[in-house]
C-alpha cells in the first residue's frame, strides 16, 4: 500500500507466513509438543490448555500435487489434498501429533489415508456432529472429553478445567484483538490491505495464542498509525469460502484495482467472529461455539419456522458484515468437489444478491496454476460492478 | 433425448421382479395423496425407514430416481437444469440429478415433467436426512432442496458409531454413542408426528422393527448361498436384489422376496446352475457403488469366465446375533445399537491384525468366506462418502493380507460423460490376464 508505513508487526507475520511452522520448529526445541490440527472445527482451546504448540495445516497453493495423488484420490477437495502432499512431503514433520475434525465427507473418509500414512505418534479423529439440537450438544461434550482423555494420557498431564477456562479466555481475547484488526479495514481506503490481512491470519494459525494476542496487538498499533491517502473509487471485496490460506487471491483483487476489505473465511471472519462463552463447566462454552456459534456449512441449520428464517440464520451474519465492511461486491471462492459448500451456493448468491450485493461464483483448484482465469473472471466482475 | 438401453439381463427369475419394486416405490409416491399419506423425501441407510414404515409416511428415494435416471440414460437434462443454477457437476450427481427434476417441476407450477422416468416421484411433504459419519450431501442436499421447495419442513437426524482408532477401545464409547443415536431418532419421531399430524404407535415401529431383524438374517443367509461354486448370483443381480433391503425395509414384501431369492438359489446349486460356464475367475465387488448406465459390464466380466459372489456394496446388514445386541424394550433404541454395532463390528477383528482398518478387514472375511481370486473397487467422481478412500483400501489389502490383483475402475453413478465403454472394456480384459497369470502362479 504506497504511503502507509511500515510494520515491525508485519515483517513477523510475514516471516511466519513465508516459513510457515517456523516458530513450532523453535518451541519444538524447546521441549514444546507440536499438534497439528485441520479446520476451523478443531477446538483449540483445549489444546492450548494442554500446553501444546497448535499449527494449523495449510496448501502451498503454488506447489503441485506430486506425491499425495498415490494415497488419495483426486475426486477429494483439491485444499485437503495439498495439505495433505505437504504433509507426506515432510512441510509439517515438526507434528509430534494431529487432530482431525469430522468437518466434512473429504476430510471424514481420508482419515485412514492421514493417519495411516503419517504415521504420527499422536493421532485423533474428532467426531463433530452436523446438527445442533440439545443431544448434539451434549454428544460433543463427550466427544471432547474423549479427546481429552487421549490427549492427557499422550502428554502424561492431566488437562485441567482450570487449564481450559484459562485457554478460553486467552483465545477469546485474541479473537477480539483480531476483530480490532478488522475494523481497519472498515475506512475507506482500508488501513491495511487484504494481502497483508492474509498474512496476518495465518501467521496466526502457527502460534501460540499468547504470541498471536502479542502480534495482533503490535500490528494493530502500528496500523492504527498509518495515514491513509484517499485513492479514488476503488471497489470494496469482500471474499467466502473456506480455506483459502494464501496471498494469490487477494492479490488478484488487490492487483485489479480493488480492495479486499472483508472475509468470511474459516481462517478469518468465521473463527474470529464467534466466542466461547465462559460456562461453569468450559466444555460446555466449547460445544455451543463449534456447533452453533460457528458459520460453516458442515453444521447443519435449518430450524427456523420458514425457510427465509433458515436463510437469516445461516447467512444473517454475512449482511452484516456486508453492511459493516461497505463491501460492493463478494466473491465466492469455492473449491471444486466440496459438497458442503457446493450445495449452498444457489441460496447463498442469492440471499446476498437479494441485499443489492452483487456476487461472483467462482469453482477452482487449490492451485496458482489456474490463476490466469480466475484473474480474468474477477477483473470482468470489477468492470461489471465499477 | 434419452439414449436407453435394453434391459439387462439377470441371471436369477427373482432379480427380475426389481423393476416392478422400484417402480411400486415410486408409484407409491404418486398415490398417496389420495391415500391421504404423507411423502418423505428420504435416503437410504439413514436409520430412518422403521419410523417412516410405522407411520405409513411413503418415502421418496432420491438415489432411487437418480439411479433410474442414470439406468434410463436420460439424467442429463436434470443435471444441466441443476447447473444452470451454478450446482456444480462435481457435486454428487444423485442430489443434483433429483435436484433438477424438482427445479423444473416447480417452474412449471407442479405438473410433472415431461418423459419423467416410470411417471417420475410425489413431491414432498417433508424431507428427511441424516448428517451421518458417511455423507455430506444426506443433510446438504435437503437444505439445498429448499431452496426450491421452500413450504417443505426438514429434518436432520444425526447418527454416529464411534470413529475407527486402532489405538481406542471403541466399545467404552459405545453406549453414549447409542444414547445420542436414540435421542436423534425420538426428536425424529417428534418431527414426524408434527407434520403428519399422528402420534407413534410404538407397538407397530416395536413389530417393523423385528420385521427388520428378520429381514436381515434373512438377506445374510439367503447372499451367503452365493458362497457356492459356481456361484448361483453375481453382484450384476445384487445391485438389483439390493432394492427390498435398502428401499423397502420393514414391510413384509421386502422380507418375502428374499424367501423367493433363497429358494431360487438354492435350486440353482442343486442344479449345478453358475452366473458363468464355465466359472474361472471369482471377484470381490469390494467398494464404491455401481455406474447404473453401465451396469452390463458386469456380464462383460461374466463373459470371460469371471463372477462376483460378494460385494461389499449395498450389503447393509449382518445376522443380528452376529450383532450381540444388548436387550431393550425401546425400538429406537434397538435401532440405534443396531446402527452403531453393524458400523463397528469389523473393528475388533481390525485391532488384531496391525496396519488393517475395519474396511479391509471386512473385504478379507469376505474373500476368504467366498473364495476370491481378485478385488474389483469403482471410484465415482462425484461421490466421496463411498469413494475417497479406496487406494488406500487397495493398498492397506495388499500389505496386511495379500498381493492379489485389484482393479480400480473410475466412473460416475449417474454421469454418464465420463464414461467410455471400449476404454472400460480393455481395462477389464487387462484385468482378466493379471487374473489369469495369479492363478497360474497359485497353482505352481
């Protein structure tokens, strides 16, 4: 962004993001235990409480898929699959374990092929119901205290509810401090860019909570700092879908003369939007956050009176942003063969279109390799909406 | 336009009343509102079709229309009206098969759509799914269904079993497992009541559900006659002898075809009568459902001497004492240890052998109980739940049992764009030679 100053903030989370894992590599040395964790699904409170390093898994979006097409098949999610390439190619050989949420069918049906082929020496499958009535709330408080029970009995500590109420609150403050971040980006021009955003974001899923509350809070400082030129009529974007964990897409938006001013993804607005509310028993809190605070398509709503109230609650939160972030546009970036959000995209374009939002529906790969024509469908969207 | 082909030909007389099954299914849709039914969009091995059977609520099968659709050759239109409403064609083409048919339904107020297979399906008085351990689209294909039906009330019932962990005792979990299962299926009940405007006669869900178990047995017993050499019944006929069992569970007319089906069978072995003359090859269908605008290919492989006595495909039960069900007055709750107990049961034998997982597991009881040579997988593009996973079967088979020939076939369910015949047909015939040299080498 010309004109805006500089970071010490930033250049961390730019370090972070260009050698992702790089702080577990040295808390790893350190005598820290390293858990890997797929999904916004994954209850990372409890992993905090247990004193463990959480890393998010990641894509290397500009690498091609060499050696994971052996174990799994390419009818899957084209993210979980390089995720998964990455993994048997070693990018996360600092794991000393994984978590893997049963978020969807793509990530459920390849846990033998993870586990199997990893071979880690701490390995669980957390079976996350797909409803959210009262039974389904107090099925994932034993799920989570099944995952609880094998992380104590790996680690040889006992995870203490202390421990978890303590992690609730150092994860929901760093949720506020992220939305901090966000309301930068509701001036306009934005006070920090979307690319820079993504970088923040996943640097953010490679630390410690602590360190993610510090840098967070540093960035912010910082930004907060920086005098923003006004730069003419540039269109406000706002970006859904899943994980998208890299800087290609916002710079094809940033590059074509726009700003990506918010997101609904499940490295951003959808996890730090929602907080675990501080219950008597933490698992509790826990189990309301995933199942019903959580906006992702795995997590089945539909309980409303009429299908309008069905939308309001599935897609409510995204007017809003809307409203909030002044987006013009949004862009819905869904990988190809994805069920879950395959299924939703007539309802959601049109419960957003139905706002006066234009929207662009984009299926790819989770590969630059296909950027050239994602580019043009977006530069065609900015002059349809200019 | 419809490019259908002919029937196929089966090799048992009882295979050929299936037609007549699914088209009552669906005829059954049609009538009820002058029946005065109530109509459920439903799915299959969804737990769900007791509490429908004791309620006289008439399912409609999606997959079932699908998969006539796809049968027919004349899917296509439905999933280019689906994608004209950015449904994407890698998305499961079953949902996006059905979801085209009701898009253009709607469109035209109601009527019927033109050429509709068999006189097409009822609309719908409510949907019912199941965000279950196995398919996304079992609670994304109701709610993207909605989206065009949007009077229609839906449920999602949500059962798990335990997940697969070779280093847990699944069996300690067990019982919360089945308590949430029990609570899903009584909020279903209530679901149902309320639409239906009638309460549960549990007496009657108490006698479907014995109906049930007895159909089970009965199915085990009757598909292990195929254990015979030659086998008297391959899975071309299973993927239609399949139909009671999975669409008509709990009705007596599901239970009395597989009466007729053993009788058949066993005067078939009695007679020395085999799907193949003579049988030289004997296969495990061992995952992945079937492309059913090519199910013929199943008598290419009959053809060159080569049979499937099993398949691990739409066998969705086991002998209930096998089962060891824990005893309870409660019907919902005998559902639900059925549930979780026929998804785990594979484990235990898996946790003795190291490296296998229950899938494998199941696969090598079956080859040894039927006296395979080779394992036959098909991956459907559109479908995970069934799909992913399979080279990873494969693979885990080959280490932790033995090097037999496996073929991994690739296709669609319903369509049919990405299938080439000539292209299936070489892959088979390759296949048959790997078969042929295995053999010879098992005999030196």
């Amino acid at each position: 962004m010309t004109g805006l100053a500089n970071s010490k903030g930033l250049e961390t989370a730019e370090k972070y993001y260009a050698q992702y894992g790089a702080r577990a590599i040295e808390l790893k040395k350190e005598g820290r235990k390293v858990i890997g964790y797929m999904s916004a699904l994954a209850p990372v409170e409890i992993l905090t409480a247990a004193g463990v390093v959480p890393v998010r898994l990641k894509g290397f979006v500009d690498e091609a898929i060499t050696k994971g097409d052996a174990y799994m098949e390419s009818i899957i999610c084209p993210f979980v699959r390089n995720a998964f390439d990455a993994a048997i190619k070693g990018r996360f050989s600092f794991m000393d374990g994984m978590v893997l949420p049963h978020q969807c069918d793509s990530i459920d049906r390849t846990n033998d092929v993870w586990s199997s082929y990893l071979n880690l020496p701490y390995w669980h499958f957390l079976n996350v119901p797909h409803v959210t009535d009262d039974p389904s709330i107090e099925f994932m408080k034993e799920i989570l205290r099944v995952f609880i029970g094998t992380l104590e009995k790996f680690l040889g500590t006992k995870i203490t509810d202390a421990a978890i109420a303590q992690a609730i609150k150092a994860h929901n403050e760093n949720r506020r401090l992220m939305r901090g971040l966000y309301d930068l980006r509701k001036s306009n021009p934005p006070l920090i860019s979307g690319v820079e955003m993504m970088k923040v974001l996943v640097a953010a899923m490679s630390i410690p909570v602590d360190e993610s509350s510090a840098l967070i809070r540093g960035i912010t400082e910082d930004v907060k700092k920086r005098t923003a030129p006004a730069d003419g009529n540039r269109k406000r974007i706002m970006i859904i879908g899943d994980q998208i964990d890299h800087t290609a897409i916002p710079e094809s938006i940033e590059n074509t003369g726009a700003w990506l001013v918010a997101d609904d993804l499940s490295i951003g607005g959808k996890i730090y939007w929602p907080e675990v509310d501080e219950t008597a028993d933490p698992l509790q809190g826990i189990a309301e956050r995933y199942l019903r605070k959580l906006k992702i398509p795995t997590t089945f709503v539909g309980d409303g009176n009429t299908y309008e109230e069905n939308l309001e609650a599935r897609f409510g939160h995204l007017k809003q942003r809307i409203a909030e972030f002044k987006v013009d546009g949004a862009i819905l970036f869904i990988y190809k063969y994805c069920d879950p959000y395959g299924f939703e995209v007539p309802a959601m374009k049109s419960y957003i279109e139905s706002g006066g939002t234009p929207v662009l529906y984009l299926e790819d790969e989770y590969s630059t390799s296909t950027l050239a024509r994602v580019k043009t469908r977006i530069e065609a969207f900015l002059e349809m909406i200019a | 336009m419809a490019e259908e082909k002919k029937g196929r030909a089966v090799a048992t007389q009882t295979a050929a009343r299936i037609p007549k099954f699914v088209r009552g299914n669906l005829s059954a849709t049609l009538k009820a509102k002058e029946e005065e039914k109530k109509v459920a969009k439903a799915f299959i091995a969804d737990g769900q079709d007791e509490i429908m059977r004791a309620m006289d609520i008439v399912p409609a099968w999606g997959e079932s229309f699908s998969g006539v659709c796809a049968a027919k050759r004349d899917a296509e239109k439905y999933l280019q009206k689906a994608e004209s409403d950015n449904f994407s064609r890698s998305l499961c083409t079953y949902a996006t098969c059905h979801i085209g048919f009701e898009m253009i339904r709607e469109e035209q107020g109601g009527a019927m759509p033109e050429g509709a297979p068999w006189g097409g399906m009822g609309r719908p008085d409510m949907i019912l799914g199941n965000g279950q351990l196995l398919c996304d689209p079992r609670f994304k294909w109701p709610q993207a269904l909605q989206h065009y039906l949007k009077d229609v009330p839906v449920f999602i019932t949500n059962m798990y079993y335990p997940p697969w962990d070779p280093n847990t005792d699944h069996h300690e979990q067990e019982k919360f497992y089945v308590k949430y299962c029990t609570e899903e299926l009584r909020e279903t009940v209530k679901f149902c009541e309320k639409v239906t405007g009638k309460k549960m006669d549990w007496d009657r869900l108490a006698a479907v559900v014995e109906l049930s178990d007895k159909t089970w047995d009965l199915f085990v017993d009757t598909y292990d006659l195929r254990k015979a050499i030659p086998t008297p019944m391959d899975t071309g006929d299973a993927m239609n002898t399949m139909v009671p069992l999975t669409f008509n569970l709990g009705t007596q007319e599901a239970y009395d075809f597989y009466v007729e089906l053993n009788s058949e069978l066993k005067q078939k072995i009695a007679g020395g009568i085999g799907v193949a003359d003579p049988e030289k090859y004997r296969l495990i269908w061992a995952a992945g459902l079937p492309s059913w605008f090519a199910l013929n290919d199943f008598q290419y492989f009959n053809s060159k001497g080569a049979v499937f006595p099993v398949e691990v495909t739409y066998r969705g039960c086991e002998k209930i004492e096998r089962l060891d069900l824990p005893k309870t007055n409660d019907p919902l709750e005998h559902i639900a240890w059925r549930w979780v107990r026929y998804w785990t049961h594979w484990y235990d034998a898996a946790r003795k052998r190291h490296g296998s997982t229950p899938k494998v597991e199941r696969i090598i009881e079956y080859i040894e109980d039927y006296k395979c040579d080779g394992a036959v997988f098909h991956s459907a593009f559109s479908c995970r739940s069934w799909h992913a996973g399979i080279i990873n079967q494969a693979d885990v088979l080959r280490k932790v049992y033995k090097d037999i020939p496996i073929l991994i076939m690739e296709g669609d369910i319903v369509d049919i764009s990405s299938y080439n015949e000539a292209d299936t047909h070489n892959r088979i015939d390759a296949f048959i030679e790997t078969l042929e040299a295995y053999k010879g080498k098992q005999k030196k």
